[in-house]
C-alpha cells in the first residue's frame, strides 16, 4: 500500500500530457529522468547502493508472497519490485558509464517453489555482492584502507542481479522488460515527473 497522503503530492502538480518527454532505453530515461528529481545531483553511490539493496529486499518478499498465496494483485506487487530492482541496477551501472541490457526472456519454464526459493537466495547473494564492492569503492574514495574493488565488478555483480531477476519473472509468468517500463512509468506519475520510458533494452541471443 501506497504510503504517499495528499500533502505529500502538493507542490508536485502532474504535468500536462504534452510536456512528457518519451525515451527509447531505460538508460536514457534514468538520466533524464534524474536531473528532472535529483536536481541538486545530490544522490551518492552509498544512496544508490542502498536503494537497490532496499529494492531487492521488497522483491524477495514479494515473490515469496506471490508463490504462496497468487492473485492479480500480489503479481503485479511482484512485478512493480523486479522492475524497481532493474531500474536500481542501472541508476548503479550509469555512475561508470556501464551498459547493462536485460538478458533476454527465457523459454517458459513451470512453476516450482523449491527452485524459485533458491533463485531468490541467489538474488540475495548478487545484491550482497553489490553491496560489498559499492562499499570497497566508498572506501577508495575516502582514503581508507582496506581492500579495493573495481567498475568491472561491479558491472558483473550488476549483470548477476539481472539474470536472477529475469529468472525469477519468467517463474512468475512475467516479462521484465515490460515490469521495467511500468514501473518507471508509474512512479514518474506518482511524483510527478515529466520523464517517461518506452522500451527497455535487451542482450540479443545469450
Ligand atoms: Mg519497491
């Protein structure tokens, strides 16, 4: 449930139809779109981190909700989560200029909660890995001893998330590509942003 009141809306008046402005790529939406809410360019690589690690959290459990207990509703909460991870990763992936298209969509596959259960602990162990490497590249950047990580890294782990939340989607009759543009498009109303997505890139053949 929405936690967003009336008060919270006021001062952010939805614009007018033909002041939206359409993007074909999630990355070029994301940018877009974060000059338009972060306009001090205030948001740290920790803010990012720690969002997607909070995204992935919300993702976990609405899966684990979604297999137990399915309707309309608790897949489209599932959804709306896979997609907020996604757009998490690449608001990570564009600091270093990293390109991170979606895996493809796999063949369909049946629903079995045993392996479900282990995709999402996999996707538990990619964020922790995001995690980790965000925090060694603080470190660097504050000077602190210890040990490093690298860019390259963290677009492995960012790529990791991606194909176990691909995974988990299409466990749950879901298609990423379109949770990602949804999403994004929802939460640009809902706060009352110009920015809009169209497509989302995908990998070709892999
Ligand atoms: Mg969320």
């Amino acid at each position: 449930m929405s936690n967003t009141t009336n008060e919270d809306l006021q001062g952010t008046l939805a614009p007018t139809s033909d002041s939206l402005t359409y993007h074909p790529t999630l990355r070029e939406a994301n940018i877009t779109r974060q000059r338009e809410w972060d306009t001090g360019n205030q948001m740290t690589l920790s803010y990012s981190g720690n969002e997607l690690a909070g995204e992935v959290g919300e993702a976990i459990e609405a899966a684990a909700y979604h297999s137990f207990k399915p309707t309309a509703v608790t897949k489209a909460n599932l959804a709306d989560e896979l997609g907020d991870v996604v757009i998490c990763c690449d608001l990570l992936a564009m600091r270093y200029d990293i390109p991170l298209p979606l895996p493809p969509h796999p063949l369909a596959v049946p629903f079995d909660r045993e392996i479900l259960f282990a995709v999402l602990v996999d996707l538990a162990i990619a964020a922790g890995a995001v995690s980790n490497i965000v925090k060694k590249l603080e470190r660097e950047a504050i000077g602190m001893k210890g040990s490093r990580s690298t860019p390259g890294h963290l677009a492995d782990a960012l790529d990791t998330v991606l194909v176990e939340a691909n995974d988990i989607a299409a466990r749950s009759g879901l298609v990423l590509a379109d949770c990602v543009a949804s999403k994004f498009n929802a939460t640009s109303e809902k706060v009352g942003l110009k920015t809009r997505l169209l497509s989302v890139e995908s990998r070709d053949g892999d």
